[in-house]
C-alpha cells in the first residue's frame, strides 16, 4: 500500500529493539517518531510486551542486542562529517539531528537521528542504509551504495559503504 497512512508491522520485530518497542505499544514513549502522521496509536499496556518479543522471536532474534562498548570517538567524527552537506552524503536535508531541523524537509519526512540509536537495532540499520527500497519499495530515502556495497564518498574508508554507515551509526549513537 503506498499511501499507508501507519507503517507497515512486516518488519518490526527485525528492525526495534525490543524495550523501546514494548514501551511505544504500551503507549509509555512520550514523542512521537513520525510528527507529521496524523494517527496516534492508542497504548496496548497489558500485551505490550509479550507482543514486542513475539514480533523480534518471528524474526529468530533475541530480546536483547549484544552490548556495545561506549562509541569510539575517530569512527563519531567521522560518522558526524558523513551526514552533513560538506564531505558527506548530506542526510541531514531530511532528518533533524536534534535540536537541529532537517534542512530541506519537503524531500520527504524523515525521523529525528536522536530518537534512531534507541530504537533500531543494529543489523536492521545496515540492511535498511545499504538498500532502504529493498525494504519498502516506495520509501524516497536514496540508496547511496552501488550493488558491491560502494559509494560516491571515496573518502573515508575508500568509500566502502558499511564502514561509512557504520560510522554514522556510531555517531547517532551519541547524539541526545
Ligand atoms: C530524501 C530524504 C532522505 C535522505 C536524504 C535520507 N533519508 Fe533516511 N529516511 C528517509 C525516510 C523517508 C525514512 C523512513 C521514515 C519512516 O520510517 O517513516 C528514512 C529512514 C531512515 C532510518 C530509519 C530511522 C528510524 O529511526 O526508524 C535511518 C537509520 C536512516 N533513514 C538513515 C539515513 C542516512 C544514514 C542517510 C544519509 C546517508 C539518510 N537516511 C538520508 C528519508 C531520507
């Protein structure tokens, strides 16, 4: 369905870890990921959070995500060059960064990077920068890596694609 006005449940248990998933459902998460839905999803307090856990189990996967040490501060920096417009692939026209607006939001709405570390899990952030539209076919957010995981950034890590996203994440992982 294209013009899906909620986000299809497919995925969900692969894509969000599962205490920020059990708190959304049980309608304990005080913001609101997609600001410009109109719907609001009612609290489920009770299922939550058997329901969170069968939706990761249908995926094969645990509860909880390994532990990750604190972010490493050269892979941040170079995370935090890599979204921006001077040197990087310039994600922040469509997601705010914070307190910091996304700079041409009309592209296509997009969720704020500091509400993605808490909730994605790791695995489901690579396979979703890496190829968003194999995901949700109908998605406007660009695919940046060619078929062998490359990008048009040969600077850093001589432009292979994971390692860029990997920064990235590490630097969203620090953004409040
Ligand atoms: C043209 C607009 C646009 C650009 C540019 C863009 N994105 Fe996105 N992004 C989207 C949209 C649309 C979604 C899906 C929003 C939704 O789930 O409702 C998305 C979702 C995401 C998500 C999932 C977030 C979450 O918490 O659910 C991540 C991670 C992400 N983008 C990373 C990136 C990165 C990294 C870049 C730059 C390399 C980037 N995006 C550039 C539009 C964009």
């Amino acid at each position: 369905m294209p013009d899906a006005p909620v986000p299809a449940l497919t995925w969900l248990g692969e894509k969000l870890r599962h205490d920020w998933m059990s708190k959304f459902i049980s309608g304990q998460v005080e913001y609101k990921p997609r600001t410009w839905l109109i719907g609001r999803m009612p609290g489920f307090a009770h299922v939550a959070d058997g329901v969170a856990l069968g939706l990761s189990h249908q995926h094969g996967l645990p509860q909880k995500e390994a532990d990750e040490p604190a972010a490493d501060a050269e892979l941040v920096a170079a995370g935090q060059k890599l979204i921006g417009a001077d040197g990087g692939f310039n994600c922040i026209t469509c997601h705010a960064v914070g307190e910091q607006a996304a700079t041409a939001v009309f592209e296509a709405p997009a969720i704020n990077f500091a509400q993605t570390a808490e909730r994605l899990r790791k695995g489901y952030f690579h396979r979703w920068v890496l190829a968003p539209t194999r995901i949700d076919p109908d998605t406007k957010m660009p695919k940046y890596a060619d078929p062998e995981g490359v990008t048009q950034l040969s600077d850093p890590y001589e432009g292979k694609g994971p390692a860029q996203f990997e920064a990235i994440r590490q630097y969203i992982r620090t953004v409040k």
